[in-house]
C-alpha cells in the first residue's frame, strides 16, 4: 500500500511552479494514510519484538563502541597470554 500510494505521489508530482493536479484535501488525505500505514507497520514490529533502528548518516560516527567479550582471544593453547 506504501509503495503504491509513493508511486501515485511521485507520478503526479508536477515540475517546481506548475499546479499540483490533486487537490489539498486529497494530498492531506493520502498523508494520513502515510500516517495510518506507518503507525500499523510500527505496532506489528512491537508485538513481534523488533525496534526499528534508528537512521543515520553514512558519514556520522557511531554513539558507541562493540566490545568483545571473548575470554579466550589474545590467550595460547595452554590458556597463557
């Protein structure tokens, strides 16, 4: 329903100083559906437990840092570092 109403938006969308064709009510009704769709996708996620991750630049610097927890990493057989 997302890509179709992204599709109806991107098609009908006229060059910068031309008329819009749809009307102010119809491009505020199909925004809440944008809304409606997004909002049920995000209620799915949390009743199967998923988070949406959050967005980010390409370029930004993670907030955090993965540390390993391997116990054996940096030790030989024997268990001697």
């Amino acid at each position: 329903m997302r890509k179709v109403l992204t599709s109806v938006i991107r098609d009908t969308t006229p060059p910068p100083g031309m008329q819009h064709p749809l009307s102010e009510t119809t491009i505020q009704d199909i925004r809440v559906c944008l809304g409606l769709i997004t909002a049920r996708e995000r209620e799915l996620g949390e009743a199967a437990g998923e988070t949406a991750p959050k967005p980010y630049y390409t370029d930004q610097q993670p907030s955090s840092t993965v540390v390993p927890f391997d116990l054996t990493a940096g030790r030989d057989k024997k268990g001697k570092e």
